[in-house]
C-alpha cells in the first residue's frame, strides 16, 4: 500500500473539490441557458463545439503513449459504446431532464449512480454486496422519494418526466463506469477519456442535424457564452482535474469527498437560479448523501 505524503494528499483532496463544484456549476449554467428558449439537444451541441478541439488535441498529444496492455480491435469497438452510453446519452437525458426539474433536484437524483454501480456489479461481474452496502442503497432511494415526492406536491406530474430522464442518466453514467473500468489501463486516462469524448462528439453532431428545428446560430449571445463555459468550466478543466484528484488520493477517498456535489449545486442553485428547497426536500438530499458516504466508506475499508 503507497502511503500519501499528507500535502500531496491536502492538494488532492482540495483540486478533486474545485473539480466537484465546477461539475456541480453545469446544471446551473444549463438551466440559464433554458431561459433563452434553447432546446437540449442545441444546448449539448455548443457543449460539445467548444469541448470537442481540446480533446482532440490531447487525444493527439497522447497518441504515441504506449501501455503495457496490448490494445485489441474490440476495445476500440467497446470505447465506442462507452463513448456512446457515458458521455452521449447520459448527458442528453441529463440536459432534457433538466427542462423539467430544478438543478439542485437533479444533482441529488444523479447521485444515485454509485448505488447502480454497485448493482451493476453484482448482475454483471458477480461481485458480492454486503449488508452495510444494502443498507446504504436502501436509504439512498428512501432519500430520494422523500425528496422527489414533496417536490411533485409542489410542481406537478413533470417532475415524474424530468425524475426518470436523470435517473436514465445515472444509469447511463453508472454502465459506463462499470464498464470502462478494464479499458483506462489499457488506453490510460487521458486517451480514454479524450476518445470516449470525441465519440460523443460525433453522436451529438448526428443527433442535432437529424433532429434540429432551430438553427444552431439563431440564438442569442449570453447562450453561446453559457456554452463555451459549460464546455470549458464544466466538462474540460473538471474532467482532468478529477483525473489528476484521483492520482494524488485515489478513487476510494474521491468517493467520500464527491459527496459535496450536490450540495454545491443546492447553494450555487440558490444563488444564481433563487432556487430553494424545502426543509423535507434538505432533509431527503442529507439522506442521499449520508447513504453515498456509507458505500464509499466501505470501499476504503475493504
């Protein structure tokens, strides 16, 4: 076992937050833009437009990088599929599910993906689930319908919409997870990632032009900016700050400290939406999280 130096560790723990909060800023910046009367599918794309070189770049300056497993055709398919279910199709469920619902309701649903990985990899890899973690997932979903039913009260039957497209998205995102665990030390993370990315890419810019019913330069230019920062501040830097967080700390103790994002969301909602939760709705998102942490607890004890 490496033992982490206790500064290396302080920085890791420290850029793995920056890297949570600005990943927590995308619903917010999302539903600013849906007040400029742009659809999902426009929105993903300026997204992906402004995202799309920097992963080309990196995905050719780490082209030469060897690793010590031999690549195969197949994985290349697999990184397609990936590519496909984790950044394509979770992110456009996520983006449509956020036309109905708040962004601070829909960072606590999507925290639900650790619980799927865990059952994914029970179904799929055969792997034992204790009791702690039954427990644990148990009372993540009770947080969840404590949380989402007061909100239905409050807002109506589209809440059940946007609900089942952010629980697609984590389902996506958990599948992805689990599956592409074998495939980053193959690639290593920065190929991967920057594949995986560019694949999305190319999924969204399909999806827009079979699809589109607004021309992609008809609207006005606070989306284009919410765009370019989206893409910058909210997929780019977080994804390798995140990379670079798990390096220094490993994914065991990110685990534990990425229980900040949805409270992030919650007060960046706050602030720049004037969204409020109510006091049965806080008190379902600390049930989530408490539920989050039990799991990730019992990983770095494991």
């Amino acid at each position: 076992m490496v033992i982490k130096k206790p500064t290396t560790f302080i920085y890791g723990v420290l850029i793995g937050l920056l890297g949570i909060v600005l990943f927590s800023s995308k619903a917010v910046m999302v539903k600013l833009a849906y007040q400029y009367n742009v659809d999902a599918i426009s929105i993903l794309l300026l997204r992906m437009l402004f995202a799309c070189p920097f992963y080309i770049i990196i995905a050719l300056w780490n082209r030469k990088k060897q690793t010590e497993l031999v690549l195969e055709t197949k994985d290349y398919y697999w990184i397609v599929f990936f590519g496909m279910i984790g950044y394509y199709l979770s992110s456009y469920f996520d983006f449509v599910g956020l036309t109905y619902i708040k962004a601070s309701l829909e960072r606590i649903i999507l925290f639900l993906y650790p619980t799927m990985v865990i059952i994914f990899n029970k179904v799929f890899l055969k792997n034992r689930i204790t009791k702690v973690q039954t427990m644990a997932i148990i009372l993540t979903y009770v947080g969840i319908v404590i949380a989402f039913g007061d909100e239905v009260a409050i807002s109506g039957n589209d809440t059940y919409v946007g609900g089942f497209f952010i629980l697609l998205s984590a389902i996506t995102y958990a599948a992805y997870l689990v599956g592409s665990g074998w495939l980053i030390p193959k690639f290593g993370v920065m190929k991967f990632t920057s594949y995986a990315m560019i694949v999305s890419c190319i999924c969204v810019f399909v999806h827009y032009l079979i699809i589109r019913e607004t021309s992609i330069f008809s609207y006005t230019w606070e989306v284009y900016v919410l765009g370019l920062l989206i893409a910058i501040f909210a997929t780019v830097i977080p994804s390798f700050l995140v990379s670079i967080s798990i390096k220094m700390i490993d994914s065991s103790n990110f685990a534990i400290i990425a229980g900040a994002g949805p409270i992030s969301t919650i007060i960046l909602a706050g602030i720049f939406l004037g969204e409020q939760l109510t006091w049965l709705q806080l008190f379902g998102a600390l049930v989530v999280i408490f539920g989050i942490l039990l799991v990730s607890l019992k990983k770095v004890k494991s």
